[in-house]
C-alpha cells in the first residue's frame, strides 16, 4: 500500500477522500515529499515561476507598462492620423507626429518578429542548437552573428527573435552577439547607407560592428563561465546529436488555417514582453521629441570628445527604430562631419536602448546581464569612436 493509503494524507490529494485539515506548510521533515515542491518546468517557462498548490494569488495581473503605453501610443497615432493634433498644444501635435512616424516605421519589423517567434515555437530546441552551434564556442558566436546579419528586420524585430532563441537554449553570448550584429546590418538598411554615406564608410561600419558582436558574445561567454553571470537555464542538457534538421521539418509543414492562427498566437504571447516595452519606448520617444528638437543634433554633436559623448547621450535617452537611426546618422557623417559620432550613434543605441535592457532583463530574469550589455559593449564603441574621429 502507498504512503496515502496508510492515512499519511497530503491536501493536494486528489482522490475522492476527505482531505487532512493539516495545512501543506505545516513542517515537514526534510525527507518528506512535499505538495509545495517546484513544479516540473513546462517548455518556454521560466524555472522562475511559481507552482503548485502554495500559490497565494493565481490571478493574473493587469499590465500597467503594456496596456498603458498601448493607449497613449494609439491615442496619438490617432489624433494625428485623423489631424486632430493640429488643433491642440504644439507638444502634444510634436509627440502625435512622433508616434505617427515611430510605428509606421517599425510595425512591420514587429509584426514579421511575432511570425519568427512563432515559427521558432514550433522549432525543437535541439534543432535550433543545431544550427547555430555550441555556445562557449568561436564557431557558435560566428553562427549566431552571421544569423543576426542575414535577418532583414528592424531592432525591435531582431529582439523578439532574440530572446525566443534564448528560450531555445542559446547561450547568452550567442544571443548578445546576435542582437548587437543585426539592428542595422540588414540589406535594406546597408543599401539605404550606400547611398547616404557611401560604400567605404558603410563596409567599414559593418566590419567593426561584427568585431563588437563576436568580442562582446566572447566576453559574455567567459563571465558566464566564470558564474559571474547566470547561465541559460534553457541550454541545459540539450543534446543535438539526433535532430531533426531544419530542411526537414520544412518539408513536412503543411499550411493550415488553424496552424497559422496558432503560430500567431504564440507569437503574440512570446513576444509579449518586446511589444510591452517597445510601445513603452514610443511613448518616451514621443515625449522626447515634443520638447527636444532633433535638428540640433548637427550642432551640438561634432567630432569632439564631447560631441561624443553627446552622441552616446542622445542615443541612450532617445527610442530611435533601426530606420530613424541610419537618417541620423547619416547626419552626423555628413553636416557635423562626424564619422565617429555617426557610428557610435548606430551601436551605441543597440547597446543602451531601454527596450533591449528591460526585456533582456525580463527574459533572463537577471539585471547582471541585462546590465552588462551596455557595460560590454559601450566602452568598445566609444573607443572605435574616438578612433574614426581621428580619421
């Protein structure tokens, strides 16, 4: 007979007999198995996450960041899609504009993110670890640069698709790697800064930048090693030696209605913390730009230490889209003559852009790595900075 039918009842017993009026938190001996014990984590849950029985509050909180900024985002797109904002105060008609101009701009990097989360879902983790290789390793941080690279999506976009890749198993130096190479080395955008600023500068860009994505991933990876940084809880033990391959589970997708509305769905779920502190960054951005001209840049920002720092400055407290930072930068280049400030600009906004640190933070559960993206990263782009200047 089990332990249960002895009489040694517990309250999370689910036979039809009367549970015991002791309490699950009543002391137990430390051998004794007890209901309150941490439930097996399900796939794409943080071991963070509370479980069982001893859940005080099971009901789900309202998301003031998410739903707050949503409204005040779509309040202003609205007022100035439909002209209302020109017959109010000349602020609220400069932050409608910024709204307006910030979500027409990165929409669709957000909606194409969302389709990738959801396409990584129905990806298994082995295979995803497959293709870009053991963390920890040189050729693991090239792959997940080179991914980076070849995804044609907006920051917000490549964010989304970020921390999926973590929930995957990705190590965090891949990851870090993967975000810092890819907001604005997409095709469309390289060519867009052909024309701007030409195809030396643009080429010398890309170049440096994939220097800090692998020098930055590589750092990551050996404070983790060195458990100065916590490691992704979902890379342990993944064993890619019989994955599917990536190929394969193409060839047996077979295209449903109802599989598209569930991939969009998890989609929407996976990305959610992206969605909640991109439009959280609209509305900063909007504020911004209703009681700071962005016309002062040229000005303000030339190739100096302080134009410099000025820069690094700008690109921290302003919520540019990878599509607004090229025109600024550009800017930098070519009326504040600037080379330096415009690179620093186009890095320095991927490495202390509050969107990425707040859902960094949020997906790994941890602010010593959502903090130490900018503390890796920022002083390699100032120094490279510094450098351009002098040329």
């Amino acid at each position: 007979m089990s332990n249960d039918d002895k009489g040694g009842k517990s309250c999370c017993a689910t036979s039809g007999k009367p549970a015991q009026p002791s309490s699950c938190h009543t002391e137990k001996p430390a051998s004794a198995s007890s209901c309150c014990a941490p439930a097996m984590k399900r796939e794409g849950q943080h071991e963070h996450s509370p479980g069982g029985c001893c859940d005080t509050d099971a009901r789900p909180r309202f998301d003031w960041i998410l739903w707050g900024s949503a409204a005040l985002v779509a309040a202003g797109y609205l007022a100035h899609a439909a002209g209302i904002d020109t017959y109010l105060p000349m602020w609220v008609h400069h932050y409608a504009a910024g709204s307006f101009e910030l979500m027409n701009a990165m929409w669709w990097g957000l909606a194409i993110g969302i389709v990738f989360v959801g396409l990584l879902g129905e990806v298994p983790r082995e295979t995803v670890m497959k293709i870009l290789g053991s963390g920890g390793t040189w050729n693991g941080l090239f792959r997940a640069t080179a991914a980076g690279v070849l995804l044609d999506l907006c920051s917000h976009g490549i964010l989304a698709v970020g921390m999926k890749l973590y929930e995957r198993g990705a190590s965090t130096g891949q990851v870090m790697a993967f975000l810092i190479a890819s907001p604005w080395n997409s095709l469309s955008l390289t060519l867009i800064l052909f024309g701007l600023i030409g195809i030396g500068w643009t080429l010398a860009f890309i170049a440096l930048s994939l220097v800090i994505a692998l020098v930055s991933g590589w750092v990551f990876e050996k404070l983790v090693a060195t458990r100065k940084l916590p490691a992704n809880p979902f890379g342990n033990h993944v064993d890619d030696a019989n994955a599917p391959s990536l190929w394969s589970l193409i060839g047996k997708a077979r295209f449903s209605i109802n599989g598209s509305v569930r991939l969009l769905v998890e989609g929407m779920r996976g990305s959610r913390m992206v969605i909640r502190w991109a439009m959280f960054g609209v509305v900063i951005a909007g504020l911004i730009r209703a009681f700071v001209p962005e016309d002062i840049f040229a000005d303000w920002f030339g190739p100096t230490a302080v134009g410099l720092l000025l820069t690094v400055l700008a690109a921290t407290i302003i919520e540019v889209c990878s599509e607004g930072s090229v025109p600024i930068a550009a800017d930098l280049m070519n009326r504040a003559a600037a080379p330096g400030n415009s690179f620093t600009f186009l890095m320095a906004g991927v490495a202390t852009d509050y969107t990425e640190v707040m859902t960094v933070r949020d997906t790994t559960r941890s602010w010593k790595v959502a903090l130490a993206l900018p503390l890796v990263t920022l002083p390699q782009v100032i120094l490279i900075g510094l450098l351009l200047n002098q040329v």
